[in-house]
C-alpha cells in the first residue's frame, strides 16, 4: 500500500489544478516520469449524490498511479462519505483535502480556503474522513486566510486530527496568486509538524525547485502552473535536486509529438471534435514563448479534427520562405 513515509525524498508531484488535471494530462506527466500525480478536485456533495460527471472525473488509468484523488467540501459527513465511496469505487492511493482555494465560488460555501478560519471543523473533517477510508490522507493549505502566520496554528491542528501530509502554498488566501510565495514561512510550517510537507507556490521551473526546497526545509514539491505545457518538469525537477542540473533536454519535435499525443488521449476519452475544442486550454501553455507562438496557437485553436492539428504543426515545421 501506498505511504508517504515510504514515498522517497525528495517528493516531486504534480498539483491538483482544476480543470487541467485530468486522466489525460495525468498520463502525459506520468509519461514524462512524474512521481506522483493529483487529481484535480470535486465536489464531495456531488460524489455522494452519484453524479455521474464528477464520478467519471475520478476514473484512472492503472498507469496514473500513485495518484491522489483531492476533494473538496466544508461537511466532515459528506466528505467522509465521498471519500469512502471513490476508495470503493476507484481505489486511488490516497485522499487529498482542499483547504486552500482562493476562488470565491469555492470559498463562499466555506470550502477550501475558507476552512483555515476554523481549525475545529478542518479538524472534525479530517478525524471522520480516516475513519473512512484505509489510505493516506493529505491535505493542501495555504498560510492563511489574511495573516500568513495562521498556518502556524492550523498546520498542527491537521496533524493532531491525523492527517499523513500537508501541502502549503506560501500565500495567504487574501493574496490569490498575487505576490511572491513565501518559502520560508513554509519551512517554520515544517519545523512545527513531524508528518512530510510539500512546498507549493512560484516552483515555474527546474532551477526554482532547489531555492524553494532550501528555504522550506520541506520533503518535496508539489508543481502546479510550472506544469501545464511543460509535463517534463518534474522530471527535470527531480533531476536538479539530485545531481545539480537538468539532462532531460526537451526538442521541438519532441514538444509537438507530445502534443499529438495528449490530442489523442482527449479524443479517445471525448470523441473527435470535442476532444481537440477541450485540448485549447493546453495549447497555450505548450507553446508559450515557443517561435511564431501566436500564429500557432490561432492555427490550433481553430483546429476540430486530429488532422487540422498534425497540419498546423507540419506546417510550424515548414522553414520560414526567404
């Protein structure tokens, strides 16, 4: 059985982020040797109502694993209850609890972050969800809600109630995403709690993780927006950690060819059309900052069959006319 005690250090993950972490993504990073992948949140209320989208959300492939399944939600009943039935239902290796989403739709119903401004309830939620589920239970936070040292506080209250990891994005609610992550508010996080933490926030690429991991003092990284468009990251990541510098070196080609492949996965998973509209989101970030990046994002973003896509990046693959 999965354990994060026994996961290896140092921890490289990838983020839950909603709407980007799907199955598909999650096999595109886990092709890429990512560790360990999350998987972006639902809503525990409409797990237990049997909400077919938000149940298929939670479906994996075997090759996704070790994946960690995060869900939100403010009813520490509900939330057990959720969590029982995806581990019945699905068997992921572990449960991840949203405590830090910024967003206000989320936090207007008292979820994600809006539990850090009641350690009793996060608590209460945390001691029933453990005695549903047989695998390990993680949480994600932030500092706080306006005061970056309420983590200080809320983090051992967590692990009191028995949660087996903290993730902490170094930024108060209050700032969003605003700012800089604050790494080393994280590390006096890690000096209060003796389960593993995983830094959060601003790790964009390879070269930033070392710095993070340094200020933090924590057991690993779990990567976020420095994934999307960039799936070998944490790959890259576990590599600077471990020898100083990064030797996954990744080509153009090699980028398009990911592409296609995630493209294929959407497809498959979505149907033709549908599969390469939803695809959108992530062609942006593939190519950002990539030569004629404009062009190509129009030319993809137009696209509604496979075809159109592999045309579009045949086409970038034309050298420029004289």
């Amino acid at each position: 059985m999965f354990s994060w005690k026994t996961a290896g250090k140092p921890i490289v993950a990838l983020s839950p982020m909603a709407d980007m972490t799907d199955s598909e993504f999650c096999l595109i990073a886990k092709r890429f040797g990512a560790k360990i992948v999350f998987r972006e949140m639902v809503s525990s209320e409409a797990v237990v109502r049997g909400n077919e989208k938000t149940l298929d959300m939670t479906a994996f492939e075997e090759e996704e694993r070790p994946i960690i399944q995060q869900i939100f939600g403010a009813d520490p009943d509900t939330m057990a209850e959720s969590a029982r039935i995806i581990e019945e239902k699905f068997h992921p290796d572990g449960i991840d609890i949203n405590m830090g989403c910024p967003v206000y739709k989320i936090t207007s119903n008292f979820n994600g972050a809006a539990l850090m401004k009641d350690a009793k309830l996060a608590s209460e939620i945390i001691r029933k969800m453990k005695a549903a589920i047989s695998v390990p239970l993680s949480v994600k936070i932030r500092l706080g809600w306006a005061d970056p040292r309420e983590c200080l506080e809320f983090a051992p209250a967590l692990e009191q109630a028995g949660a087996d990891l903290l993730t902490v994005h170094g930024r108060t609610k209050a700032q969003g995403y605003s700012g800089v992550a604050d790494w080393n508010m994280v590390g006096e996080v890690k000096k209060r709690v003796s389960i593993p933490v995983l830094v959060n926030g601003d790790i964009h690429s390879p070269e930033t993780a070392k710095p993070a991991m340094e200020a933090s003092g924590a057991d690993g990284a779990l990567i976020a927006r420095g994934a999307l468009g960039n799936p070998w990251i944490l790959k890259q990541i576990e590599e600077v950690l471990r020898d100083g510098r990064v030797s996954t070196v990744i080509d153009e080609e090699t980028r398009r060819r990911t592409v296609i492949e995630h493209t294929k996965l959407m497809i498959a998973r979505h149907g033709a059309e549908r599969g390469v509209v939803l695809m959108r989101k992530h062609y942006a970030w593939y190519f950002k900052g990539s030569p004629r990046s404009k062009e190509l994002r129009m030319e993809l973003n137009a696209a509604k069959s496979l075809a159109e896509v592999e045309a579009a990046l045949a086409l970038d693959r034309q050298p420029e006319a004289a």
